[in-house]
C-alpha cells in the first residue's frame, strides 16, 4: 500500500489512478468514521461511541481535535460492511453482569449453610444416642454393683473393679453349680438304690416268712455242708434245737443216712447246676423224698444248695 499512496498529500498516485483525499471533519459536526462499529478482531481494542455530551462542538473547536491518520484501503474495505452482519464478542466469565454473579454467590453461600446445618443436625444425633448409651451402660452397672453388695462381695465403686468382681462371682456360681449338679445326680442315683432296695427287702421279706411258715422241712447248706439257714417245720422233723442243728456233723444224718448217696447228690448238682432227688433214709426212721437244688445269691453266683425233705407214705 506504501506504493499507491506514498504520503497523504500526494496530488496524483504514483499508478496514474484519481488522487484520494480522506475526509474532513467539519467544525461542530461528530464524525461517525472515528467511532464506527467495526467487525471485532482478537487483539483490537474495542470501543463504545461517547456519549452526546462529551462530543467536542462550537465554532472555536479547531479541526485538528478530529485528525486522525488516513485510513488503507483494507480499513475502508472493513469499514464499508455491513453492520448488521457485525456482532460484538460473546461475554466470558469475567463480563459477566454483575446480578448473575451475585444469584451465583447467593446459591453457593445457600449450600453451604444447608450442608453445615446438616452435619451439625448429625452430630447432634449421634451426639444424644451415645449419651443414652452411657446413661444405660451406668444403670446396668449400678444393678450389678447392688447385686454385688447382696451376694455379700465386696467391690469399689468404679467400673473396671465392678466388672471385674462380677466376672469372678459368675465363674465362682459356675463351679458351685457344677459340683451342686454332680451331688444331685449322686443322691438321685442312691434314692433310685434305697427304692430298689426296699422293693426287694419286702419281696425277701415275704420269702423269709414263706420259707420259714411252710409245712415242708427245709435246710440250706453251702457247698462246704456247713449250716446257712433252715426253717421251723425242718426243726420239728428233726426233734432238736437249733444250735445242735447247725453243727455239720449233727445235721448230716438227719438229711441222709447213706454216705455215698447224698455225697452223689452234691456231685450232681456241683455239675449240672440243676435239681436232683432221691428217695433216702434218715436218722428219724421214716424214708423222705430229698430234693436237692442251686440256690443263687443277688450277683447271679450259685454257692448254696437248698435241701427239702418231702414225707412219703411206704405201703405194708
């Protein structure tokens, strides 16, 4: 451009083409061409039409206060569009008006009261149940110090030594309970004993007097032939005491006269553990049919031997 126009005031271009002049401003007239809209570039400044009031107007107003360097011909180019087409800049963040700033400033403040509110809402809360939570925590361990003070134990006042003795007292009721288990299983055994027993002294009892009430004379013996016990009828058949009765050779005689006889009799009986009989003689006169039999005691052992002496009638 330096080379159409080589300075302002040339009369004819260089190029032969007509001379240009820019235009002037006339006294007391604002001139638009130095506040025109321009389309808005990054890195041009960009400037607002001053108000009414601060354009410069009088007839002592000189010219030079308009005087601005002539424009190129690309800055009359840009000039000449249309403004319609020519739109400012869109408005960042730090254009922003200054109501939508503040509403901003008042929504963030609003949250953040809310969300403090809340967490302090929350602490109180957590606050109170832990408060009732040690209010329950004292009265329980108010009951197991009274409970304490009237199992007769001995405690301080403060928790640990409360807890502490409580734990002792539990293991102590514990073994107490344990050995007092243990006894009432030993007495009910002896109960169940003393029952069976008693149950079984009647039956005895009721045998004792069947054996010593009957008719037939019986005598027991043990496998060494010594006396255990005999009854009334036996002491009848025989004719003497009972203390003659119980010497072995005193009584032998009376049960059979023939040795070898009664001797066979208790060998049978040793072996087979069965009943045997025999018609023998005895020292009275009269023939008896001897009945020999095991008697067993309460362990199931067979040491006696029950002899019955059953009066026969012999024809003439």
């Amino acid at each position: 451009m330096s080379s159409v126009f080589s300075s302002p005031r040339s009369a004819v271009p260089r190029d032969g083409r007509a001379r240009l002049f820019p235009p002037r401003a006339m006294p007391g007239a604002y001139n638009p061409l130095l506040h025109a809209r321009g389309k808005y570039e990054p890195g041009v400044p960009y400037f607002h039409a001053p108000p009414a009031a601060l354009r410069l107007s009088g007839p002592s107003t000189s010219a030079a206060a308009y005087a601005r360097p002539t424009p190129s011909p690309s800055a009359s180019l840009t000039t000449n569009h249309s403004s319609a087409s020519i739109t400012p800049p869109a408005p960042s963040s730090h254009h922003l008006p200054a109501t939508a700033t503040t509403n901003s400033n008042n929504s963030t403040s609003s949250n953040n009261s809310s969300c403090s509110a809340s967490a302090k809402r929350s602490r109180e809360d957590l606050n109170q149940k832990e408060k009732q939570r040690m209010l329950k925590l004292n009265d329980r361990i108010s009951q197991l110090k009274q409970l304490l003070d009237e199992a007769g134990v001995q405690t301080k006042k403060n928790k640990q030594s409360i807890l502490d003795n409580t734990s002792q007292y539990i293991e102590t009721l514990r073994s107490d309970l344990a050995i007092a288990q243990r006894k009432a299983d030993a007495a009910e055994k002896q109960t169940e004993k003393l029952r069976l027993t008693q149950k079984r002294g009647k039956t005895d009892h009721v045998i004792a007097d069947t054996f010593q009430k009957t008719t037939t004379p019986r005598v027991v013996l043990d496998m060494d032939m010594k006396t255990v016990v005999f009854n009334a009828a036996f002491v009848q058949f025989t004719g003497l005491s009972e203390l003659v009765l119980k010497r072995k050779k005193t009584l032998r005689p009376f049960l059979c006269t023939d040795a070898a006889t009664f001797e066979r009799m208790m060998k049978n009986v040793r072996e087979t553990r069965e009943s045997t009989s025999a018609v023998v003689k005895t020292a009275v006169g009269p023939h008896v049919v001897l009945v020999a039999a095991i008697v067993a005691d309460d362990d199931g052992d067979e040491p006696n031997v029950e002899f019955c002496l059953i009066p026969i009638e012999m024809e003439q």
